[in-house]
C-alpha cells in the first residue's frame, strides 16, 4: 500500500509539473515570436536621460525657471507616449491571448488522445492546456475592455466545456455503454432461463421413453 500512494503521489507530482512547464515553454515562445510593440522604448528612454542630465546638473532648489519648464515638459511628453504605448499594447495583448488560447485548446485535445493508456502524459497535457488558457485569458483582461475581451472569454469557455465534456462525461459514458453491452439483460436471463427448463422437459421426456422401452 505504501509503495502504492508513493507512486500515486509521484504521478500527480509529475503531471503537476508537466503542465506548469508546458504553460511557460508556450509563454516564452510566444513572448519571443511575438513580441510587443517597442516603437515607442527610445523616445521615453531619451526622455528620462535628459530628465536625468538636467537634475544631475544641481539640487532640485538651484535649478533655473528654464529647467524646470523643461522637466515639466519632459514630464508631459513622457506621459503622453506611456499612453500611446499602452494603446498600441492592447491589439498586441488581444492577439497573444487569441494564440495562447490556440495552443491550449491544442494541448487538450493532444490530452484527449490514448489517455487511458498514457494517464500521466495526458493528465500534465490537460493541466498545461488548463493553465495556458488561463494565462491567455489574462492578457486580455489586463490590456482590453471593449467586447472584444468579452468574445475572447466566450470562445475559451466554450472550448474549455467542451472538450471537459470529450473527456469526462462523453468517455464515461461511452465506456459504461460498451461495458454494459457484455452483461446480459433481465429478459435475456429470462429467455434463457426459459430454454433451459424447456430442454430439461425434453430430457425427462426422453429418458421416460427409454425406460419403457428397456421395461417391454
């Protein structure tokens, strides 16, 4: 029993583990084939070393009229482009949890395939498929509010019913019925039951009839 529950509890550690670096080896590859937009990176880095070089000149207190118009402008426009930035993010956002969505719903139906057979492969799949569809589902609640973000959770979540349904309730079900079909019926046993009384009947019949035959 003991050796059992180890092995048990390896199994559920190994298919604990198997989704979690499913989910970041999908993150890490769509984070490097698709990466976001970065056009706006060197204007506020330039912003913030010109920021940098005027307060280093002197104490907050010392420093000119002139230089203080020009750190509240340079405040502003660093504003102005972290907003721009944050705009252009959000297709960005949309479509890398359109992709993370693609690749979970990949993983549980690659969980679907021989899971009987390979039980610990295919339980790690679907806790990669689970995470990974919540970390797209992540993204475009964190960069989008308009009813795009709304369609998005629609399509995850039908997909997610669907195939828990493929694997929990539809392969149960399919595997009662065909476990079912090879135990025989009450009518069956009844017709049964009825044949061999019919056949007993013809027995004794029978054997009344030699035991005349060998009496004359």
């Amino acid at each position: 029993m003991g050796d059992m529950g180890r092995s048990a509890g390896l199994r559920t550690i190994f298919s604990f583990f198997l989704g979690l670096m499913l989910t970041v080896f999908v993150g890490i590859g769509v984070y490097t084939f698709h990466p976001p937009p970065k056009q706006f990176d060197n204007q506020i880095r330039d912003l913030e070393h010109r920021e940098q070089g005027i307060r280093s000149s002197g104490p907050s207190s010392e420093l000119s009229g002139e230089d203080r118009d020009q750190l509240r402008e340079i405040s502003s426009q660093r504003r102005d482009l972290a907003d721009a930035a944050a705009e252009a993010r959000k297709p960005w956002g949309i479509s890398t949890s359109i992709i993370l969505i693609m690749f979970s719903t990949a993983a549980l139906v690659v969980s679907l395939v021989r899971a009987d057979q390979l039980l610990v492969i295919s339980n790690g799949l679907l806790l990669g498929g689970v995470f990974t569809m919540l970390y797209g589902v992540g993204w475009v609640v964190a960069t989008d509010t308009s009813i795009t973000r709304f369609l998005v959770m629609t399509v995850a979540l039908v997909i997610t019913v669907g195939l828990g349904y493929a694997r929990f309730v539809h392969r149960v079900t399919t595997s009662s019925l065909a476990s079912g079909s090879a135990i025989p019926t009450v009518e069956g046993l009844e017709d049964v039951e009825l044949r061999v009384c019919d056949l007993e009947k013809r027995m004794n019949g029978a054997a009344n009839a030699l035991g005349k035959k060998s009496d004359e």
